[in-house]
C-alpha cells in the first residue's frame, strides 16, 4: 500500500516536481509540472498535499472540475495522487482561514515543497501581487509502481 511518507521519499529525490494533470471542458487532459508537497490542512488537521498556482487555465479548471491527479517521480520509481482539490486564495475565499491564515498557508505550501527563502516579506508580496492560490488535495487514491 502506497502512503503519503511514500510520495515525500520519492519527491525529495527530485525537487518535490510533480506533473498535476486537470480536465478541461472539452474532456481532454491538461498537464503542467509544479513543485508539491505533503502538509497538514490548515483546518481540518489531516495530511494533504499542496501546491501554488496562479494564472487562468489550471484555476478555472480546478474551479469548475477539482479532480485531479499528480505524479511524484525520481527515475523510474513513482507515487501518484489522485483526489478533489481545495483551492484557498484571494480569488477562493475560505470561510476559515482569513487573510493572514491564506499568508501562513501559501509558506508552508512552499515549505513542504521543498523551498527555502532568505526574504519572507518578499515572498508574501509576489504571492499577493501573483494572486497565487494554494491547492490543497485531500487524497482519494494514492498508488506507485
């Protein structure tokens, strides 16, 4: 049985890069590469997987379609985790989380993404100035090879 411990030892060995694949209107598969990681939900206390994004496709597919897979690899060892997704931004108002808990949230994201920052402050201005909205998938499947 594939776990999320799983997902994190294969996604440290390569960046924590994940290829996230939404459906779009017409049926067919958008995919895109993001950096993912596994954390705790900001709310309900259980372990998810997150990523950041911003931009018009992949939202508005979220949006209307929040089915999602993504793929964790490092050579030919993979984990992937397929689920609904959660969107929490300036444009995915949470009932629960304020401003300040979407700031706290967009860092640990990162965080268990695998990144590092020498200038928070920086990084809360682009994260606002981007409009990034941080993805949050509650796992319904998780398998590998």
């Amino acid at each position: 049985m594939t776990t999320l411990q799983d997902v994190v030892n294969i996604g440290s060995q390569d960046r924590f890069l994940a290829v996230v694949s939404t459906l779009r209107a017409d049926g067919t598969i958008q995919s895109s590469v993001v950096n993912a990681g596994v954390l705790v939900h900001p709310v309900g206390g259980s372990e998810i997987v997150g990523f950041v994004t911003y931009g018009k496709m992949k939202l508005t597919n979220l949006r209307l379609r929040p089915q999602l897979s993504m793929t964790f690899r490092a050579g030919w060892k993979w984990a992937a985790v397929e689920g609904r997704a959660e969107l929490i931004g300036p444009d995915d108002i949470s009932p629960e989380i304020d401003a300040e808990g979407v700031r706290l949230l967009l860092r640990s994201v990162f965080a268990a993404a695998g990144g590092v920052h020498d200038d928070w402050d920086a990084y809360d201005r682009t994260m606002v100035e981007q409009r990034r909205t941080a993805v949050l998938v509650s796992p319904a499947r998780i398998y590998s090879n």
